[in-house]
C-alpha cells in the first residue's frame, strides 16, 4: 500500500515575498529571501510528482480594516499609528493609543488582555497586508504553476484554507485564532483541517513565514494532531524564512520542534524521503 505524502504550504502569497515592484503590484510586507524559497517550492513540487498525495495551501486573507493594521489605530495625540508598532492593554489604558472607533474601545481591550493572558504574541501593527481581492493576496506565480501542474496530473484539487477574515482577532495560524472569537466558528479550531493532515505517514511543511505563521500553524498541529508521531511531520527548512527582526524567533521555534521530533530538511533532501 502506498504511503500517503502531504504537502502543507503556508501563506505562499506574494504580500509576504520580495517580489520587485510592477505594475501588477508591490509586496506589503516582504520577507527577505521569501521568492526564492517559493521558487525552490516549486521546483521541489516538480521534482515530487506523484508522490504527494495531498496538496493543501493556506491563505492569509484580511479586510483593510482590521485590529492588526494601521487603519484601526490613533496614537494618543491623534496622529496616524506606523506599521511594526506593538501595542499593549496598558498602553491603550494609559492613553498612548486607541482605536479610531470610540465605540470598539471595550472590545479592544477585552481582545487585548485575552491575547496577553495566552502568552504567545503581543499585538502587532502590520502594514495592511494580503487584502482579500488584491494582488497580494494571490498566490506566488510559480507555486501556483506548480501545484497547477500537479492538479492536472493527478486529477485533484489542491485544498485552500483561508484566515484572517474576522477582523476582530489576530490568525497567524491556519488551525485557530490566537484568540478565537465564539460567535465565529471560523476562528475556532479547525478539526476539519487537523484531521486531513493527521490522515498522513508523511506532512511536508513550507511558507510564511517561518518566524509567524509557519510557526504558529505547526505548534498548533503539533498540539493538536490527533495520532501524533510528530516524526512524520517535516519541515522544509529552504522553502521558509523569518519575517526581518525576528530571526531569533524564527530558530527558536525550529529547535523546538526538532525537540519535539519533528524532523528539519532542505527540499532536496527532501526528496530522499519521498522514496523511503
């Protein structure tokens, strides 16, 4: 019987990649090195073929209007909030900041305090980014030709995870909100897509970006894989890269996880476990 390989690839959008500026559009929020891990992502995936089973591609999806993004935002005096500004409970308490709504002031406190008492993230101020409609919210050019390819040859549908759409609750992971919102199942943890990746011998793990989503993703699945053997999950380790100031996180989060037994490879090496 033959195993069955997924490929997880994780916010792959062209927001995220240094892609240089077109008249298609400028990246909002480029990761340093991030189009040529895709590029690489590609290539792997050609060399792949038939041996992935499933493909499954998440995507990083916002409204411009969103607790994470400028546009929510005034400082204290009034003036516009700058991008890769964090923001606490305490500070939006002693006035430095507030929303531009008056009215949603309760619920960004109750929001803020939920997210610090988790422990995982303080809120950040991203530019806006991968807004639903636009250019970067799309797909890197030849991931999607890639996996394309692979639709074509398998006769199969690569399976499309959207988050972020509740503008309510940061969702750097494709398996729940760093604060799920419960009148949005949405938000909630995503049994559905946990169970797809747990009907596996072998998940394949690429995006971005490795310091943010890709981390949070895996933690999550790592938490909350239903037949762990947390050893079949691989992480392509050139087919990622940390969002700027935040390599430290970045590695942290890959020791941790080989400490966990999930394993690290590069896509070429990747290849050799395909055959075993």
């Amino acid at each position: 019987m033959s195993r069955r390989i997924q490929l997880l690839i994780i916010d792959p959008q062209n927001d995220f990649c240094d892609l240089p500026p077109g008249p298609q559009g400028t990246p909002a929020l480029p990761v340093a090195g991030a189009d040529a891990d895709m590029q690489r992502l590609a290539r792997f995936m050609d060399a792949a073929g038939d041996a992935l089973s499933e493909i499954t591609v998440t995507l990083d999806s916002h409204h411009r209007l969103d607790i994470a993004h400028p546009s929510f935002w005034w400082a204290g005096d009034g003036s516009a909030v700058t991008p890769f500004t964090a923001i606490t409970a305490a500070q939006v308490r002693a006035g430095a900041f507030r929303p531009r709504d008056a009215a949603a002031l309760p619920r960004t406190l109750a929001y803020l305090d939920a997210l610090e008492t988790a422990g995982r993230y303080t809120l950040m101020v991203w530019p806006v980014h991968c807004e639903i409609g636009s250019w970067g919210h799309n797909v890197h050019a030849d991931v999607r030709a890639a996996y394309n390819r692979w639709e074509e040859r398998r006769q199969a549908i690569v399976q499309k995870v959207t988050k972020g759409e509740n503008p309510w609750t940061e969702h750097y992971s494709a398996v729940q909100a760093e604060v799920p919102d419960e009148g949005d199942a949405h938000t909630r943890l995503n049994r559905t897509l946990i169970d797809a990746l747990d009907d596996c011998d072998l998940l394949l793990i690429a995006g971005e970006a490795s310091s943010h989503c890709v981390k949070a993703t895996t933690e999550h699945i790592v938490e909350h894989l239903p037949g762990g053997r947390l050893q079949r999950l691989v992480l392509l380790s050139d087919c990622m890269s940390p969002v700027g100031g935040f390599e430290a996180q970045a590695n942290d989060f890959l020791a941790a996880m080989q400490a966990r037994g999930v394993r690290l490879a590069t896509s070429t090496d990747a290849l050799a476990l395909l055959k075993n």
